[in-house]
C-alpha cells in the first residue's frame, strides 16, 4: 500500500481554522481538518505515513 505524509504549516492552519470557525482553533480542529484532507480523493488507497 502506497503511503503520504501531511506537512502543515501550523500557524497558517491556526489563522484559517480561525476564520472559518470564527473561534481558535484546538487539536481536535486540526485533526479534524487532517482527516478531510486524508479523505480527498487522490488518497484512495494510501494510508497516512504517520500520526
């Protein structure tokens, strides 16, 4: 099974989560966020190199 890696630049992930909530964001937002992503249809089939 082919793996990938999401590499996030925090404080960018912080400010848009921030918007788009209206509220700062928390670790569950951001993995909540990473599971989208990993969901995103050119994933199918990959598994997340790590969590």
């Amino acid at each position: 099974m082919r793996r990938f890696a999401l590499l996030l630049d925090g404080g960018f992930v912080a400010k848009r989560l921030e918007q788009r909530l209206s509220r700062a964001a928390t670790a569950a937002d951001i993995d909540s966020e990473c599971a989208r992503i990993a969901q995103h249809p050119a994933l199918t089939g990959h598994e997340l190199l790590r969590r």
